[in-house]
C-alpha cells in the first residue's frame, strides 16, 4: 500500500510523548499514529473502555472494600 505523509502541529509535549510510547511499542510515530486511527475507526478504543466501564461497575464493591480494608490498617496502630 503506498504511504502518504501528512503534516500535524501538536504541542511538544504531545509529540515528545508519541515519540516515546511509538518506541515502547518498537513502532516509527507513523505507524503508532496509523494504528491509533485505526483502533478508533474499527471501533476498537471505544469497545475497550466500554468492556473497563462495565467490569469496573460490576466489581466496584469489591474495590470498595480492598480500599477500606487498606484505609483500616493503615489507621490501625500497634499500642
């Protein structure tokens, strides 16, 4: 498939950070960047944070006690 360039202007901060997670994942930014836009097109980022929602709804007792039991020991102290 031929490649076509095309130009963005992000703030640096943005850019320095597509550099750095394009290399963790061993990708050049244009291929990142491409597999991003191709994630939101299939519809992939948003089933994602759909299927997080739901599991973090279903299970947010459970999260809620871990929180409380931690919250409990900490303010427990040895006399």
């Amino acid at each position: 498939m031929a490649k076509t360039q095309l130009g963005a202007r992000v703030d640096e901060d943005v850019a320095e950070l597509a550099r750095r997670r394009a290399a963790d994942l061993g990708l050049s930014v244009g291929d990142y960047l491409a597999r991003l836009v191709q994630d939101d097109a299939s519809g992939l980022r948003a089933r994602a944070v759909d299927a997080a929602a739901r599991f973090l709804a279903e299970h947010q007792v459970v999260f809620d006690e871990a929180e409380r039991d931690q919250s409990t020991s900490r303010g427990t102290r040895a006399a």
